[in-house]
C-alpha cells in the first residue's frame, strides 16, 4: 500500500500529541494538503495552562470554542516563599487585568484538550489522518518520504517532525540534543477541594522546587509538586486519602480539604534542546525541539508557537510559490524559534536553581528581584508581559490572526 497524496506543497505531520495535532491543524490553515501520521496515544492526566496567545491561536484554529467551557482562567498569580530561609521573598501578586486581560493563561485538562484538536483535525477536510507510526526516513533534493509500520508511504516537501521526547525524525535527521537532569521530579494530580479558588493560581516556593495550585472548572485545582526523587518516592508510597492529605498540608490548607480525582503522575525534570531545530526538510516541533522543567507552563505554549510560526513561514512560501521544505524556509524557521526558546530555558533554569540553593546572596536576590516587582508596577507589567509570551517576532496565528 502507498499513499500517493503528493504536491510539491504537501505537508506530513508525525505525531499525534498536542503539539502535532496544532501543526496539522496550522499548516491546513495555511493552505496546505497535510497528512497526519499519529499512532494511537496513552491517556495523559495532566493538565496544560495555555497563555494568551495560546488561546488565540486555538481561537484562529477554531478549536477553541470546542474548549472554554473546560478551562479555568488565571486572573491572579501569587507567589509565596515557603522555604522557610532566614532570607524569605515577599508575597507577590500578578493580576492579568494590569495587562488588560481577562486570564493570563487558561488551565485545561490535557485530555479535553487533546479531545477538542482531534475533533478539530477530524473535521478539517485538508488533514488526512494515518493511524500508524514512521519507521523510516529518506530525503531527495525536493521531497521527503516517510515510511509508515503498516507498509505504505507518505511523500511531502515539508515534514513536521512532533514526534516527542524521544524523536524517531530528529535521530534520523542526525540532530543532536544538549541535556541537563536535575534532581527532582514534579508529581501531579487534579485535587478537588472544599473552597473556591476564584481563579487565583500559587505558586509556593519551597527547598526542592515550586509547588503550584492551577485552578480548573468547579472546585478542582491541579497540582504540580516539584519534590526531590527520594521525596517522590515516599508521595507514591501514600494512598490516595493520604496524599491528598499531603497536598493540602503542602497547600496550607488555602483551598481547605482535598480530595484526589485524578491518576497521579510523576516526572524526572530535565531540559533538553535539539541543538538544531531543522534539517533538511525536517523541522522539529514541541518536545521533539525542546524539554523544559514544568515550571512556569511553558513547554507547549513553546511547541505552540513552533507551529504557528512554521505554518506561517510554510503558507507564505506557498503564496510565493516557494518551496515550503526549503533551506530558505528552514532557515527562517531556525533562526524565529531560537530566541524564544533559549531564553525561556535560561530563565527556568535560573529560577529553578536559586530556588535549589543554600546559598544566601542567591536567595538575596530572588527575595529582592520579587520585593521589586511587588513595588514596581511598571516593571511588573514587563515581566507579566514576557512570562506570558514573547513581545517580538509574534507568528499571526499568536495574535488571532489568520495565516
Ligand atoms: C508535569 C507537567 C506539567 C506540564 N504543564 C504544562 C503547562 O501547564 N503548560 C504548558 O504549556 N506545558 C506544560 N507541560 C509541557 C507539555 O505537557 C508538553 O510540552 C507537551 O505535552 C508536549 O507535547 P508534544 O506533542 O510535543 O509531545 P507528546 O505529547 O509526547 O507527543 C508526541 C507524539 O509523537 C508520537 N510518536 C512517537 N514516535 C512516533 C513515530 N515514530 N511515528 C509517529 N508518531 C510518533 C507519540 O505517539 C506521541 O503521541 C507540562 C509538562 C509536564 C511534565
């Protein structure tokens, strides 16, 4: 069997967690044929808080309004020094109304998320869908061929390769990655709890990492519990009753009782950067591109923005009439996801490492760099500003726009 759905405007796509399913719904945005190569996935219990431009990017998508009653906004983010240091920060807030929005990001379910893109790439008639995963690769001067585990082919001038951590595509590129482990692991799991969050996120900074209530629809918040491996361990250990008695200790009892209503999850926190994010006709997307600690919601709002900007970059090719794969597109795509990428892996790496340490003139200065931000308005609508995304070189689709 062969597929022979081939132009020399045709895109694939390879993966089918969040990150593939938008770049296939992008790239057909953008006037593409795109071919969805996605094998069938495992449930995921986590939940994903998508910034602003995230959401407008779904909006454009039209996925969106398949989504909004499932999420909760972030209007208010507290930040509470819990390390109990002699040197502590002060609490700071940051309210989305300072930057004239409604949240700064909205708090979902990974698998109404998930349910919501696949109905939108169901019902997108330029998506062929393949349930099948690539085993190979081969390249020629004007298109790429995938090789597909149940025999057939798929042919395109531009491969969207967001096929996850471990990247099947970015070895056959011969794209190495740059790795930093850590010594900790984020565990999580969806409480539901006796009293209202009222759309306030905290974030409790503890010795062995952030420990952040995100709030969901109802009386239901999700939790991301930055612990040492050892610390992970003795949580798994607990049943159900007793680790939601945890996390409310941890919680200090902000939301009132807890109470577990989701599978818990568990995992080690590392940083990993391909050291190209494109070769050939491959671009990397999502956590094919980049791993980043689940500090600060960034990592699909990153593979978010990898999707829209290469779709931007692939439809205005097209209208050109050049071609999509090429090293000018390629190129472009390289040097737009770069900066945004580095630096939001600088910046987590920093946080998360003063955090970490014992050492005082360190803790001085996170405590002084938050004392400010309470004092500055100014300064923190800057910082609201870059947390929520990038301030330059915005793809359309981030700003709500059409391709
Ligand atoms: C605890 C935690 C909390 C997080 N919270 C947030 C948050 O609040 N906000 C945020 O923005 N990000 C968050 N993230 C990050 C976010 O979850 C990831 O960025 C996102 O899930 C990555 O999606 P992906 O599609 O790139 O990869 P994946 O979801 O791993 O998808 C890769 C897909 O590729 C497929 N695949 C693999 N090999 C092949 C092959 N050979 N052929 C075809 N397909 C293949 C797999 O089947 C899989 O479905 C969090 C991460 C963690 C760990």
């Amino acid at each position: 069997m062969s597929s022979e759905l081939h132009t020399e405007q045709a895109a694939a796509v390879v993966g089918g967690g969040a990150s593939g399913l938008i770049a296939a719904l992008a790239l057909a945005a953008g006037g593409l044929p795109v071919t969805l190569v996605a094998p069938p996935r495992a449930p995921d219990a986590r939940t994903t808080a998508l910034m602003d431009g995230s959401v407008k990017a779904l909006d454009a998508l039209g996925v969106w309004p398949l989504l909004r009653r499932d999420s909760s906004p972030l209007r208010v983010m507290r930040l509470i020094d819990d390390t109990g240091r002699l040197i502590r920060a002060p609490e700071v807030e940051f309210r989305a109304g300072e930057l004239g929005l409604e949240g700064f990001a909205w708090n979902v379910e990974n698998e109404a998320l998930l349910a919501a893109l696949d109905a939108a790439v169901a019902a997108t008639p330029a998506i062929t869908r393949r349930a099948a995963s690539v085993t190979g690769i081969a390249e020629t001067g004007t298109h790429a061929t995938l090789e597909l585990d149940d025999g057939s082919r798929v042919i395109a001038a531009l491969i969207a390769a967001a096929d996850g951590r471990n990247s099947p595509c970015r070895r056959a590129a011969s794209i190495e990655v740059t790795s930093r482990d850590y010594p900790q692991v984020a565990v999580t799991a969806t409480l539901a709890h006796s009293r209202p969050h009222r759309d306030v996120s905290t974030e409790f900074h503890t010795r062995t990492g952030p420990f952040t209530l995100v709030p969901l629809p109802g009386n239901r918040a999700s939790v991301v519990c930055v612990v040492s491996a050892a610390e992970a361990e003795a949580l798994a250990a607990l049943d159900d009753a007793a680790f939601a008695r945890e996390m409310e200790r941890k919680a200090h009892s902000l939301l009132g009782t807890m109470r577990l209503d989701s599978p818990r999850g568990s995992f080690p926190l590392s940083q990993r950067t391909a050291t190209r994010f494109a070769r050939g006709r491959i671009a990397l997307i999502g956590e094919a591109a980049h791993i980043i600690p689940p500090i600060g919601a960034q990592g699909l709002n990153l593979g978010v923005r990898d999707a829209a900007t290469l779709a931007e970059i692939a439809s205005d090719a097209r209208r050109a009439s050049r071609d999509i794969g090429g090293a000018e597109a390629m190129d472009a795509y390289e040097r737009r996801r770069r900066r945004d990428v580095g630096a939001r892996g600088v910046a987590i790496d920093l946080f998360n490492r003063s955090l970490l340490t014992d050492f005082l003139p360190v803790a001085g200065l996170r405590g002084l760099g938050l004392w400010m931000l309470g004092q500055s308005p100014a300064l923190r609508r800057l910082v609201m500003r870059e947390g929520v995304g990038p301030t330059s070189d915005v793809p359309r689709l981030l700003a709500g726009a059409r391709l």
